[in-house]
C-alpha cells in the first residue's frame, strides 16, 4: 500500500431519502423522527406508528449487527402512495488474518441474478443485480412477502483491505427497473474523503 486510506466517504440521494445513522444510541430517535415526518397529518393510528417504530428499529439493529453503518429510507410518493426503498452502507473488514478475494474472483462465486464488474468514480466495483422473496422471519422483511429487487455494489476501499458494500432495495415491483437506475446513480455518486 502506498498512499493514506480514505479518512470516509460522500454519498448523495435524492431529497426524499432520510438518512439514520446505525449507532445504537442514536437510531432510536432518527427512526421515531422518521415515523413522525411519515405520518404527518395522521394522528388516529398510534398502533401503526408504533408497529413502523418497532419494525424499522428491528431492521437498524439488524443492519447494525452485520457492520452497517447508515440506512436511509425513501420518503418518496406519488400521490398518497409511499414509493418504499432502502440503502444500507456497511463496511465488510476483511477475512480475520487476510483479506478479501479480488472481484473478479468474487464475481465467479455469484449464483443468482446478475453480476458484473463495473467502474465507478470511486474504483472498480462488483455490481449484484437479483430479485427474491423474503424470509418471513428476518427484521429487515418489514412483514413485505412479494418479490423485492436488491441491487448491491461492493468497492474495495482504497488503501485498506476492507470493502464498502452498498445494499439497495425495493419491495416496489412495477417500479423495480426505474429503481435500479436510480440505485445506480446513487452508487455513481460514491467519493473517497481523504
């Protein structure tokens, strides 16, 4: 290695997104400000507020033990309808004593969907591209059983053996493609802080 690592990195969505840091004793009221901003004007469903709090604490906690870093939800609409999305930014250390396969031997292990390598501003990435079903009982479902699009960019970090991984995803399946683009604008974004 012959340069200093990246000291972070910028990342922009779109206005309409809510970022919540995944920090135990910070995620709690960013959720609670979220449901609050969500159900704006509604205040006859203190049962639903409370499932959504519940549910997208579950799902930070979730995230949070897999080495996420932040979340940010879509608070997009078209009309009255949520247009429900998802980004979760975690950090992957390397292999305890190693460090990580080269992507393109990554990209030989990948079963499922659509994978490829592709250049971002921020370094040569691994691109996963798939459709599937949830498990009922994992926290991140939300209780969501139709098909959800994942689209999921992994970049080494410059200078260090560990990657960044970008987890997208949409339970939105008529606007899965449109979603995948914006997913990938968004990756297109990502910047190295040195």
């Amino acid at each position: 290695m012959t340069g200093a690592p990246p000291s972070d990195y910028r990342l922009a969505v779109p206005g309409g997104w809510f970022r919540i840091a995944l920090d135990p004793e910070l995620w709690e009221k960013r959720v609670a400000a979220f449901v609050e901003d969500r159900f704006r004007g509604i205040d006859n469903v203190p049962h639903m507020k409370r499932d959504l709090r519940d549910q997208l604490c579950a799902q930070a906690a979730s995230a949070y033990a897999s080495g996420g870093t932040e979340l940010y939800l879509s608070m997009m609409t078209a009309g009255n309808v949520p247009l429900a999305a998802s980004l979760v930014v975690f950090y992957v250390p390397p292999p305890p004593g190693g460090s990580h396969p080269p992507l393109e031997q990554v990209l030989q292990t990948v079963t499922t969907g659509e994978a490829e390598l592709i250049d971002l501003p921020a370094g040569t990435a691994l691109r996963h591209h798939y459709r599937e079903r949830p498990h009922p009982n994992d926290p991140a479902s939300m209780g969501i059983t139709t098909l959800v699009t994942h689209l999921n960019i992994q970049v080494p970090v410059p200078e260090t053996c560990g990657h960044l991984l970008l987890a997208f995803s949409t339970p939105m399946e008529p606007l899965a493609d449109a979603f995948t683009e914006l997913f990938d604008q968004i990756a297109r974004t990502l910047k190295w802080v040195p």
